[in-house]
C-alpha cells in the first residue's frame, strides 16, 4: 500500500505559466482525498504560484533562482530549471532525504533521465513524469502524456521496459469541479445554440501570458464591428503582467465585457458562455470536458501539434501564428453569426468527446496499483 507521502518537483513562472502547478494540485487534491499527504518542491521565481499551493493546503519547499548557473547556450527548456541540473538533483535529494517518499512526481520540461537517475539511484521511491512533448528520455516507473491523440508507441523508445506509459486525452488532469459541471453542461449548451440570439464568449490566454497575446485580441476585436454583437467574459491571472494595460484597452471600446483577474470558478464561467477564445495549452482540456467550442491560439511552441490535431479533427478553429489574430478572428466572428446553431452544436459534441474529465482518477489509481509492486 502506498505511503502516505508524494512529492512534486513543479515550476510556475513568468516564462513557464501556471498550468504544470495546477494540473499537480489536482493530483495532491486527489491523493488527499485517500489519505496521502503531498509536498511541493518549487523554485523562487518571479511569477511562482508558491503562495498558492500552500492557500489549498500542501507544504512547499522552496528552491532559491540560480538562473545565473546554467550557460546562456542551453535551450529554453533547460533554463526553466533555474539552475544547473546536477545543483536542482543534489537541492531536491536534500529535501527527500529527510522524509519517507513513496511516490515522486515530476511536471518539468527540464527534466530527463540523468536527473531522474541521479535522484533515485538507490531506487527508494517510484517516479511518474508528466509530460506532453515526447522529446527526451525519462527513467521513470509511470508516465503521463494527455496530449490528444498521443500514442505510447510515442513513448516506448524513451523509458524502460518496466515503465507504464498512460497517453492520451482521456488522462486530461482535471480538477473535479469539471467533472462535475460536465454532468449538466453539454445538453444544456446545445439545447440553448437553437435560439441565441447574442453569442457569449469567454476570453482567457492561460494564467500569465507573458507576450500579451491577449491584448492583440483585444486590440482586433475593437477594430471590429461584428464584435459588438457578441458578449465577452474575460479572465486573467494575478500574475498576468499587462493587467493595466489591458483595462486601458478595454476602457476605450464599445466592447460590452466583464474582467475577471485570478478567476475561482472556471467551470461555471465555462458553463454560462457559448464558445471561448483561448490558448491551446491545458485549458483546452476543460473546455473539451464542457464541451465548449473554441477559437484555439497557439502562445507557446508545445502547444501547435496540439492546436492541428484538434483543428483538423474538426474539434476548434485557431488561429496558427499573432500576425493572423486581426483576420481570422473577423472571419470566424462572422461564421459564428451565419452559421452559429450547426457549428457549435457539431464542435461541442467533438470536443466533449475527447475528455470525459477522469483523467487524474485513472492515473491516481495506477499509482496505488504500482504501490503494491516491488520497486523496480
């Protein structure tokens, strides 16, 4: 049986964002629930959501930012790691040391097997990665990638034999307020497409949107006079950096909207409007749960196979690169309003299809089953 300690090596930054530290907090939230308690180990950087683990309840250890150590040659992912890989290996074995692990679960794009070997050398705990690249190789006992339409054929030549490899959208990590809005929200949506009149959409680019893609969509839509038939909700995250600039945007439109910083009720949010506006990173995964219909961008170069997969399975419209955001966002404005009843019926249903919102069960219950097996 597993013991009753996991910890969480996971970064949020202003390069990084938020969502690897939300989609860990659902796991904790769900371990929490039988009876497993959950440390965080995070580092000091500027845009870290480490006040905010501790709001639900989880002890951080905190990691100083020694971005300084690691060469200006390394890649954008490595530098995300705020410190040379073999320092992050020996500050994380410290903490680990003085505790009795079962479980360490790493959400880390700087992460691969050398730290992951060099941590658990003795094999004293199981490892799971959380990943959606497919990129590098892990030493690891389980491993998951909700990527959509992510195969774990993608993943055989990257872990060892012994290694369970969950892939897919149906291990989507979400919080359990989808799971259970999701019960009422796809009939209600696409009852209410038959007679609506004013289409609501929500805006939100993820937790910080550092290039502010959110302003070029702002600044589009005010060009537009087709924007003015729809409603908007938009929210962003505390740490979003633009936040003045925005509400002065938004002060000089016509635009009829409501600004929502750091929004706690998403799934209701989601629930109340009829299509979004959105980043293609792990929201997307809770608008497919609701069966919200979207216009995807991309923010961040992880997230463009995602975007083509569920453009071209008819899933979202997107918007592939900020130099189309003016156009395109016009264009599918004005498909919206001629053809709104069919197209958003036909991408609700595809999208809610894709996530059943289960995802952290399914993996959760892998966890305690690999527990009772003999540490490989």
């Amino acid at each position: 049986m597993i013991s009753n300690l996991v910890v969480f090596r996971v970064d949020a930054s202003q390069s990084i964002g938020t969502g690897h530290v939300m989609r860990c907090i659902t796991i904790a939230q769900y371990l929490k629930k039988n009876s497993v308690n959950s440390i965080f180990i995070c580092r000091r950087f500027s845009g870290n959501l480490i006040h905010f683990i501790e709001e639900q309840g989880f002890k951080v250890c905190s990691l100083e930012d020694n971005t300084r150590n690691i060469p200006a040659s390394a890649s954008n992912y490595d530098q995300w790691l705020g410190d040379s890989w073999q320092n992050d290996a020996n500050d994380t074995l410290k903490i680990l040391d003085e505790l009795l692990v079962s479980w360490l679960i790493i959400d880390h794009y700087a992460v691969d097997e050398n730290w992951e070997g060099y941590v658990n050398t003795h094999k004293l705990f199981k490892i799971c990665v959380i990943d959606d690249l497919a990129d590098r190789r892990h030493k690891c006992d389980l491993i998951l990638d909700q990527t959509y339409l992510r195969q774990a054929d993608n993943y055989s030549q990257l872990v060892p034999e012994y290694c369970q490899i969950l892939a897919g959208s149906s291990y989507a990590l979400l919080r359990e307020e989808f799971v259970i809005k999701r019960n009422i929200c796809s009939p209600h949506k696409l009852d209410r497409f038959n007679s609506k009149d004013k289409l609501h959409v929500l805006i939100n680019m993820g937790g910080i949107d550092q290039n502010n893609t959110l302003g070029d969509i702002v600044d589009a839509l005010a060009k537009s006079e087709i924007s003015q038939k729809f409603d908007y909700t938009i929210v962003v995250g505390k740490n979003y950096p633009h936040q003045y600039e925005l509400k002065d945007k938004l002060n000089r439109t016509n635009l009829n909207y409501d600004l929502i910083v750091n929004a706690t009720n998403m799934s209701d949010l989601m629930y109340d409007c009829d299509f979004a506006i959105g980043a293609a990173g792990s929201t997307t995964w809770e608008r497919c749960c609701l069966g919200m219909p979207s216009i995807l961008l991309c923010i961040a170069e992880n997230q463009r196979d995602i975007m083509s997969a569920l453009m071209k399975n008819e899933i979202a419209l997107v918007i592939e690169s900020r130099d189309q955001i003016e156009n395109k966002l016009e264009y599918y404005l004005k498909l919206l309003i001629k053809n709104h009843n069919a197209l958003l019926k036909k991408m609700s249903i595809k999208a809610s299809s894709i996530v059943d919102g289960k995802g952290v069960d399914r993996l959760g219950q892998y966890i305690f089953d690999l527990s009772n097996e003999e540490l490989a």
